[in-house]
C-alpha cells in the first residue's frame, strides 16, 4: 500500500470556454497550485458566442478557435486535464438549438454523470443554478451537475455552487452601464444574496495565472474590460462559493475546499483553515 499523501481531485464543470477563466479561474489556479489534480469539464464550444477579434466568421470556426483557448487557458491555470462535452451553445435567449444544453438537459445530466464516475473526484465546483448571471446555460450546468452528483456519487466527496455576490455584481453594473448601457447583462438583477457565501477563496498568491488565462480567450470581450483596476482585482482577488454537500451548518466562511474525511491528509486544507 502506498504511504504517498492523497492529492484530492477537483473537477470543475461549466457551460462555455471562458467561464473556466472569467468565472472559477481562482477555485482552478489555487488548487493545482496545492498540487490537486484539476479536470475542468466544458459543456460547450460556445459557438453562439460573439467574435470580439472578428477572425472567425461561422459559428463552426468560432468553437474550434474556443475550444483552443479553453485547452491553453486551463492549462495555463495549471489544469491536468480538460473534458469537452460537445453541446451545442444555447445562446442567451430564444429557441435553444437542437442539441444545446437548454434543449437536452437529461442528456447533459448523463454526459457530467459519466465523467463524475470515470474521475472519482474529491471535490466538484460548478456555476450557480440559480441563473444569477444572466445566462440560462450557466444555470443549466450548475444544475445538471448538482443532479448528477446526486444521483452518482456514492464515495465521500464535497459539491460547491461558484457565483458572483450581488454586491459586487451592483458595482460592476454602475460602471458598465456608463460605457456600455446597452449590455445584455443589465438588463436583469445580477449576482447572488451575499448572505449565501459559505467559501470564500483568496486567490492573491496565483492572480498572475488568472490575468493571464484570462488573455488567452482573445474572441472574448473580457467582463473586466473597461471597469476600474480596483473593482476588477475584487473579482480576480476572492471566489465566492456555496457549500452544498455537505451542508452548510452556518457560522464564518470557510476559506478553503472541503476535503472529506476518508481522503484525509493534514497537509491539505479543511473547512477550518483560516
């Protein structure tokens, strides 16, 4: 039997190439920095998205070109591997196309299920279900996943809901409506009760990494882009998540991921470091 220390396995899914960097490049950067092996599961190529660098002109050449940026940037971030799923985008808003996460949710729950079973991991981050960014595939991982892990999980293993608090999200609105007022993102109440924080993540020590996956995603306008250096170090600086299993008993944040107990090692974080 080997007397090497377990290194937990975080798996990190989300709906669209970027959101692994924009959204939970600090839950990624922290862990892999620990020596955690990070497997970062996309649903999407993001083909709906909008081509900011005006290189890529079909949808089909726009989620090849996201696709590589999704590999470089998780790797720069220190991730071991990459899952790619192969949804369609749904898009923001209307008919989800065939295919999409928004049109074949059982599908999506059965595609992250498979990979929860094959990666066995030890702690699962994914985006908030409750759609407070705006966007419906957002909310459709975060709840997909939260169903899979559900249904499947059946060794000790700790489930978080990443997201953006509404403090933070009403300053971000105040400075972007000045530049951009027509910005989909304004047009619905962002973020989530800051009451819900059960983790917060400082990311202080890997912010090189972040800024720098960050400016691999180059067809994609950067949500820190136009907003005071102040503010966008707020976002980078800290990640805030809800804790969902096991559950939140209340009390401080705690300031690291859970490690279940049957994985222990004294060297990794708990619930209690501070």
């Amino acid at each position: 039997m080997s007397d090497r220390p377990h290194r937990p396995t975080l798996l990190v899914t989300v709906a669209h190439p970027d959101d692994e960097s924009f959204g939970c490049g600090s839950v990624i950067a922290t862990a892999a920095a620990l020596g955690w092996p990070v497997v970062v599961c996309c649903a999407s190529r993001g083909e709906a998205g909008e081509d900011t660098s005006g290189r890529h002109p079909t949808p089909e050449s726009l989620g090849m070109a996201r696709e590589a940026e999704l590999r470089e940037a998780a790797a720069t971030l220190g991730a071991a591997d990459v899952e790619l799923l192969g949804f369609a985008d749904s898009g923001w808003d209307g008919p989800a196309p065939a295919g999409s996460l928004v049109a074949d949710p059982a599908g999506l729950r059965a595609a992250v299920a498979d990979v929860l079973g094959r990666h066995r991991p030890d702690v699962v981050v994914t985006l908030d279900p409750t759609g407070s960014d705006g966007h419906r595939d957002h909310a459709m991982i975060g709840m997909t996943t939260t169903q899979a892990f559900e249904e499947v999980v059946d060794w000790p293993a700790s489930l978080y809901h990443w997201f953006l608090p509404r403090s933070l999200m009403a300053q971000w609105a105040a400075e972007v409506s000045g530049r951009d007022p027509d910005s989909v993102y304004l047009e619905t109440e962002l973020g989530r009760p800051d009451g819900d924080v059960t983790t917060v993540i400082d990311a202080s020590a890997v912010l090189d990494q972040r800024w720098a996956a960050i400016g691999v995603h180059e067809t994609q306008r950067s949500p820190y882009e136009g907003i005071s250096p102040e503010l966008a170090a707020r976002f980078v600086g800290l990640d805030h998540l809800v804790r969902v299993v096991p559950p939140w008993e209340g009390g401080e944040p705690e300031r690291a991921l859970f490690v279940p107990a049957a994985a222990p090692n004294p060297a990794w974080p708990t619930p209690h470091s501070r």
